[in-house]
C-alpha cells in the first residue's frame, strides 16, 4: 500500500525537510509532488537521489492525492487546506490556522495520538507550534507520574524559526558585521547578529505575544487544560535548535533522579545530564536529530515538588517536518487512509 504525497512549501525550510524526512523514514509513497507559489515554478528540489520539479500550488488538482503536507504559512493554509481537504485529500498542516478549531486534531504522535481520529470532521490534522511539540514531548510523561499543575518557560528559538528569510538575515547581518558594512533589518524587528529579541509574533492586548499564547493553548489542548503555562518567547542568533528553560511544578512528589529515568525511557526523548562541564545538549548539537534532548534536571527547592530542566530540539525536525511525517505514519497505522489509487 503506498500514498501520493504533496508538499506544499517544498521550497521553504520545513517543505526540504519534509522530503528528507520523508524519504529517510521510508514513507510508503507512491507519488511525492513538489508544490510551491509561482515564483518556485520550475526550480527543483531533491527527494532523496530523485529531483521534483517544483509545481504551482493553484494549477494542481488534488483529487487523486492522499495526503498534502502544508508548510506554506498561515494564509495559505486558510485559503486552501479546507479546498484539498473537501477533495478527499487529508491535509497535515504546520500553520496555526486550524489548531486551535475544535474539529481539527492538534497532534504530536508521543503525546495525544487518540485524538487523532477526529481528523474527519474537516480532513484537516494540524502540527503544534515549534516550541510546543519540544515541550509537551518532555511533559507528556512527567505529567503522567506526577500531575503537573504550573509551567514557566522561558525559550531560546533560532531563527530558521522564522523561515528562510530569518536564516538569511542572520547570515547577512553577521557577515555584514564582520566588514564594517551597514546592517539591514528587514525580517525580524530589530538586529538578530550578536543580540537576543524578546518578541515572536504579534503583541496581544495582555502584553504576551501570539507566540506566548500558543505555547499556553497548545499546551492544553493536547495535554491537559487545567495545566497552568506562562511563557517568554525569544528569538536568539542560532540557525536551527530551539531551546527552553523550564521550570515545572507538580501537584505530587519527584525527584530529579525519577524524572531522569522517566524520561530515559520515554518515546521521542533522549536524556543527556551529567552534571559537569559540557555534559549537556545545546542547539548545535541537536540540529539534524530527531529526539527532544533534556539537560540541566534539578529540584527546585523554592517551591513544592519543583523541578527545573533545559529542553532542546530541531524545531525544522521535531518542532515541524517530522512530526507532519509522524502522522502521516500514524494514519496508516491505523488504517484510517486508504490510497485513492489502487497499485497496479
Ligand atoms: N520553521 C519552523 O520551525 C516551523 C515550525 C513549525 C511550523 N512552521 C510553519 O511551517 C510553515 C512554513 O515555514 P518555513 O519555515 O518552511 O517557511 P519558508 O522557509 O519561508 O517557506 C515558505 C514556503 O511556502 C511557500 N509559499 C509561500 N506562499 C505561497 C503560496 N501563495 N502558494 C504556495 N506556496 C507558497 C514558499 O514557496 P516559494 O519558494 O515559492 O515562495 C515556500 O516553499 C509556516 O506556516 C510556519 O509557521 C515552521
């Protein structure tokens, strides 16, 4: 049994990363298509040894397609997902247009795949925000031992966050440091190279960001609404690998050592904690991999059943293309996809 497959955004930081991630898990596809906007028509892409000819979003008629990945922005996705999803053609969409509609699943595979089956409702399934995947990956069993009550976090997120234009500016603002030139804001709202910026998406009435909020909605809605979550979001000169420092308090006892041989065995994360010089994970390091690394577990002795940990991953991997890819994996697992077109 095998799928076609379109990327939607094959050309952007996650749309690549789909193809390989697709072709590294050995997706079962019959068909992968590229698709992009008008002005990637014609360029190529490269899914495994093959080149895709990048296809124009608006010029393709999905109705022999199983499954579209749609990486292509928030916009884009409203305007379209509800069109392919009427084709009969699941959509697995990266954006926040539909997370948080109540007939859309909002999944990450290690933490609520049950829900998954809700996804006929409206043929749409929609991937968590970056920082969120990372962070309910590492609660998700912490949660499941000891109840969790309240989450401070406070995030490190790198710039591929914000697309390839994000990437470009850190490398043109740092190169143009380097010369002596002028250096160019355009991307983000202030310089990126050599500095931190305490802002990612639009400010709310409250003085939280849109980033902020979805860590909290997202948070509940795949976990447990009664979890109480205050974030600060920031974005920071790396190129890929977002990290958090997270401070969590639990309505029953845990130690350090428990939450270490918890999460150890626990799906999607990998503990690195030797606690001495350089015995933990940084974003460098977790760029390409597909765990949720966690550093840094101690007892917060400040509060009642408090721990503070350090929790980094690739957020193009596990905060966007391969968690797509995960459900799309878990869709046929379960037998709730069937291709449209019998192999021959
Ligand atoms: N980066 C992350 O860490 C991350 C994590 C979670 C979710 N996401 C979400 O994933 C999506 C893509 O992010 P990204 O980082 O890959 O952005 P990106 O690098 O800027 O790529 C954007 C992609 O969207 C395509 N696109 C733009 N307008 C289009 C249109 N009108 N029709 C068809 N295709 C269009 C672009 O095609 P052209 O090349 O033709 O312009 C490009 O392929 C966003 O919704 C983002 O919020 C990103």
């Amino acid at each position: 049994m095998s799928f076609k497959v379109a990327i939607v955004g094959a050309t952007g930081n996650v749309g690549r990363e789909m193809l390989n991630i697709l072709e590294e898990r050995g997706f079962p596809v019959s068909e992968v298509v590229a698709l992009a906007s008008r002005r990637s028509q014609g360029t190529e892409v490269s899914f495994g040894d093959r080149t895709l000819k990048v296809r124009t979003l608006d010029q393709y008629d999905f109705s022999d397609t199983d499954i579209c990945i749609m990486s292509a922005g928030g916009n884009v996705s409203k305007e379209w997902s509800p069109k392919i999803g009427k084709q009969g053609c699941v959509v697995i969409d990266n954006s926040s247009a539909f997370r948080y509609d109540q007939d859309v699943p909002l999944i990450v595979p290690e933490v609520n795949p049950d829900a998954i089956s809700l996804f006929t409702r409206k043929n749409i399934i929609a991937n968590p925000n970056c920082s969120t995947a990372q962070l309910v990956v590492a609660l998700k069993p912490l949660h499941d031992f000891a109840t969790i009550k309240r989450v401070v976090v406070a995030t490190y997120q790198s710039v591929s966050g914000a697309g390839k234009e994000g990437m470009d500016e850190l490398f043109t603002q740092t190169r143009a440091v380097f010369v002596a030139d002028s250096v160019d804001v355009k991307k983000f709202t202030k310089r990126i190279a050599f500095n931190v910026i305490p802002h990612i998406d639009v400010f709310l009435d409250d003085g939280f960001t849109k980033e902020e909020w979805k860590m909290v909605a997202e948070t509940k809605k795949m976990l447990d609404p009664k979890i109480k979550l205050t974030a600060t979001c920031v974005r920071v000169p790396v190129f890929i690998g977002h990290s958090e420092a997270v401070n969590i308090e639990f309505e029953k006892p845990i130690t350090a050592d428990e939450a270490r041989e918890i999460l150890r065995e626990a799906p999607g994360c990998q503990v690195i904690d030797k606690r001495e010089d350089g015995g933990y994970i940084t974003p460098l390091e977790s760029a390409g991999e597909d765990a949720t690394f966690i550093s840094r577990i101690r007892e917060d002795s400040t509060i009642d059943n408090g721990l503070s940990m350090w929790i980094v991953s690739d957020n193009l991997r596990k905060g966007a293309a391969l968690n797509a890819v995960q459900i799309a994996e878990l869709l046929v697992e379960r037998g709730l996809i069937q291709p449209k077109k019998k192999a021959a």
